[in-house]
C-alpha cells in the first residue's frame, strides 16, 4: 500500500523537483556516480513538486515498496518529455532510483554545488525556513521514523525537503548536469 500526500502550492519556477527518501545503505567503495554505490537502497518515498502542486508517495512498510517502484516508475516517465527535473543530489536520486525503476533517470539541473555540500548547511546560508521538518534536514532520522511505521513524520520531512529544494532553486537557481542513462 501507498500513502499518498498531495497539496495545492503556487510557487515561481519552471520544471519539476524530485526529492526522496530511502533504506539501506551505500557502498563506499564504489564512486558517488556510479550507480553499484547503491545496490543496497530502497525507495521508501518519491515526492515531486511544480509550480502548481506538491505529491508525495510513501511506501506503506516494506510490502509497499514494489508498489511505489511502480508508481515512482509511472511519473518519472510522464516527466521524461513534459518538463525540466532538477533534485538536490541527483547522482544519489538516479542511483537510488536506478536499482528501484531498472532505469537511470534523466536531470537536467543539480540543486546542490557539490557531492559533499549538505542541504542543511545551504538552508542555513540562505536562511530557508525549516518547514516544520520533525527531523530538521536529517534523511537518516527520516529512514529510521520510516522503519518504526512514523509515515506521517516521514512525509513531513519529504514534504520540507521538496520546499526547501524550491526555496534554493528560486534563490540561486541549479547547475546544468544532464545526467544520462547509463
């Protein structure tokens, strides 16, 4: 099963964010893009936003994942050709997404500066409102609520990422990546 988490915004920017959340765990061996590095992932949830509303699919515990992959697989082809994505680490988003749809998605913009630059530290320069995220930027505390069944507080979290990825779009806009299937 899927929650499903859906709200009316109006914001001031062309294209779709993706923003997800997910269990498992990287494997450092490999290099952050290349896709092995995140053999060990699951989706648990995909949330997307345009200018016109914010969707959130979580997985409903771990008989929901195959479920979402679906579903996740389903929008990200509908965006293949309707509009520009940007995410905020879109070599971990495609990786994980990678071993989740059989697929490496497509990004035409990154909203981050670099692999090692943390979305808490741009929200704090930027001075970003925290969006009432019960964990504060923290994807693991996130995945952990998630894997104790708190789906509520892990769509809030999904939910402050995907307005805060928004916020640093409309503030200082992306880097070009282009990233391609493998």
């Amino acid at each position: 099963m899927i929650i499903e988490h859906k709200e009316n915004i109006s914001s001031d920017f062309i294209g779709t964010i993706i923003d997800i959340e997910f269990i498992g765990s990287f494997d450092r061996f490999y290099s952050i893009d290349d896709a092995r590095r995140y053999e060990d992932t699951k989706l648990i949830i995909f949330g997307f936003m345009n200018k016109e509303f914010l969707h959130i699919h979580c997985a409903k515990g771990i008989e929901g994942i195959a479920e979402l992959n679906v579903k996740t697989r389903e929008i990200m082809d509908s965006l293949k050709t309707t509009s520009l994505t940007f995410a905020f680490h879109c070599d971990v988003t495609s990786g994980v997404l990678f071993h989740a749809l059989g697929f490496k998605p497509f990004f035409h913009g990154e909203l981050g500066t670099g692999s090692t630059e943390r979305k808490a530290d741009v929200v704090k320069e930027l001075n970003i409102s925290n969006y009432d995220d019960p964990f504060f930027g923290d994807g693991f505390a996130c995945s952990q609520a998630w894997m104790n069944s708190q789906f509520s507080e892990a769509i809030a979290h999904n939910r402050a990422c995907l307005l805060t990825e928004r916020d640093i779009l409309i503030k200082r806009h992306y880097k070009q990546v282009l990233i391609q299937p493998f």
